[in-house]
C-alpha cells in the first residue's frame, strides 16, 4: 500500500508591508580646502604638475562663483595708430612735392625782365638856356611858403584891437602841452597829436573890444605825415554837432574844400559870470589845420566868424 507524500501547509494569508518611509538626503560635508600644488620644478613635465581630470563639481546649495575677470588676450600695441598717420602724411608731403615738380617742370620757363633799361628817356639836344619850365613863386609854391615863418601867415591884427595873449603862448608860439590844455581830456590829445608827428602851432589873439576876443591857431604837421592835419581836422568836426558844442551841423565855408564854421546855439552859463557866446571855424590846407574861436558875452552874427575864416585861408 502506497503511501502519499504529506501536502504541504498553506500559505499564512499575506500582510501588507507599510510604506516604506524616505530616508533624508545626507547633508554633504563641506570639501576641505584644497592645497595649492606647489610649483613644477625646472625642468618638470607639465602632466606631472597639473591633476588629471576635470575638477569635481560644486555641491547644489553652493553658491554661485563670482564671474572670472575679463583678462585680455594679448597687450594693445600702442603708437601703431600714431605711426600710420606719420607715414599717410610723409607719404602725402611727398606725393604733393613729386606733382608740383612736375607741373612746373612741364611748364616754358618765364623770361626775366631785364635788368638795365635799353635806353634813358633824355633829351637829345639840351635845352636853350631858359627854355625850361620857371620855377614857382613863393606865393605859388605852398611847400615854401608854410616852411617859412608859420607865423607871418597869421591874420594880421585889426587896428585899434588889443593883444591877447593866451596861456601857453610865448612869442606866437603854442606848445603843444599847452594846446593838448584847452580840450577836455588833454592826456589823450597830447598823445594823439604826439603820435600824428604834430611839428609846431602858431597863434594870435586880439580883443576887438572889451567883451569880445578872437583867437587863431595854424596846426602844423610833417610831411611824412599828409592825412595828419585832414584827420584833426575831420576829428574835430566830428562833435560839433552834440548838445554840448554848438548844437548844429554848421555852414560850409565857401571854395575851402572842407572848411566849416559854426555859431553855438546856447551860450555857456555859468553862477557869477556872464554869459559866454562862441564861435567857431575849421578848415586844412595841406599840411595845417585851421582853428578859429570868437568869444562874447553877445550873441555873435554869422557873419563875424565866416569872414574871420575866409581872410585866414585866403593867406594859406
């Protein structure tokens, strides 16, 4: 009789296991720092000094690494931008040498003006005694007459009429201190008439009568110097016209050129004196300015100082 192998037990009934519960992430340990490796000995290979592999990388939570500084390739050539223009403006400079030479070199030579004249332009027989031109008079000639005595071309002294002698006169002569004296800024007129080669100033002054009194100056100046005496002249009837001269453009002296005379609209006033008329003429003859001044303590005619004014210039 067989006999049957005993049957296995069952199975208990299966528990269900519990959920597994996560373990923490390990908290890394921080890297020691590492040494710096010392310095290849001369004569070392390169891949003994160095560690073979790349680097081992940062932990998650490190922070971030500061951005490498910007180190530049390879050091700026300095001067090299200086050295190209030095050559562009040698090479320009010879360049422009090289094209004028040549233009001119291209061009026909331009013939010289002679150096002695061929012939003289004189006469080929001389002249008969006498049949030259007569040599001016000393009425005709200016340049002899205003050479002379300046003073011999002053008007002549009305009979009846009293000399004037006026500050800073000696002997018919002003000096030119003593003419600078009688405008309102003298420092600044003596140095005009300084610089305008002013040569010497002849005077005359009479009294007529007892309130009236006439002055007359001949301004000379150089020769060097012709516009002289037109721009003292044209300087001082520049301001004739103001408020604080005469007030008015004047009247033009007949066949003088220039030659103006004025009579001054209010008389100057002044406390305990009275009151003081003026007239007054300017006029240049070549090298001289004329200056002609009337006081009174009337109002002056028109007249008075127009004919002072045209015998003067009729001497000149």
């Amino acid at each position: 009789m067989s006999t049957l192998p005993p049957r296995p037990a069952e199975p208990p009934e299966s528990v269900p296991e519990p959920d597994p519960v996560p373990e923490p992430d390990p908290v890394p340990e921080p890297e020691p720092a590492r040494e710096a490796a010392p310095a290849p000995e001369a004569g070392a290979e390169a891949a003994q000094a160095l560690p073979a592999g790349p680097p081992p990388p940062p932990p998650a939570d490190a922070p971030p690494a500061p951005p490498a500084p910007y180190v530049q390739d390879r050091p700026r050539r300095r001067g090299r931008t200086a050295l190209l223009l030095a050559c562009a403006a040698l090479l320009g400079t010879v360049g422009g040498l090289a094209g004028g030479y040549t233009v001119q070199a291209d061009r026909a030579p331009t013939p010289l003006p002679p150096l002695s004249q061929a012939e003289l332009s004189y006469p080929k027989k001389p002249l008969p005694e006498g049949g030259g031109p007569e040599p001016l008079t000393a009425e005709e000639d200016r340049r002899v007459r205003t050479d002379g005595d300046l003073r011999k071309l002053l008007l002549d002294r009305p009979k009846g009429a009293r000399e004037s002698e006026m500050p800073s006169e000696s002997d018919g002569w002003l000096s030119l201190s003593g003419y600078a004296q009688q405008f309102e800024s003298p420092s600044r007129m003596f140095t005009y008439l300084a610089d305008e080669n002013l040569r010497r100033i002849a005077t005359a002054a009479w009294r007529p009568s007892a309130r009236r009194t006439v002055s007359v100056r001949l301004v000379q100046f150089r020769e060097e110097r012709r516009r002289s005496a037109l721009d003292h002249t044209e300087n001082q009837q520049s301001y004739m016209s103001f408020d604080s001269h005469a007030g008015n453009e004047g009247s033009a002296l007949k066949e003088s050129g220039n030659g103006r005379y004025y009579t001054f609209d209010r008389p100057d006033r002044r406390p305990g004196y009275l009151p003081m008329y003026r007239a007054r003429a300017i006029a240049q003859r070549g090298d001289i300015m004329m200056d002609i001044w009337i006081y009174d303590t009337k109002p002056i005619a028109e007249r008075d100082i127009r004919s002072l004014a045209e015998r003067q210039l009729e001497r000149l």
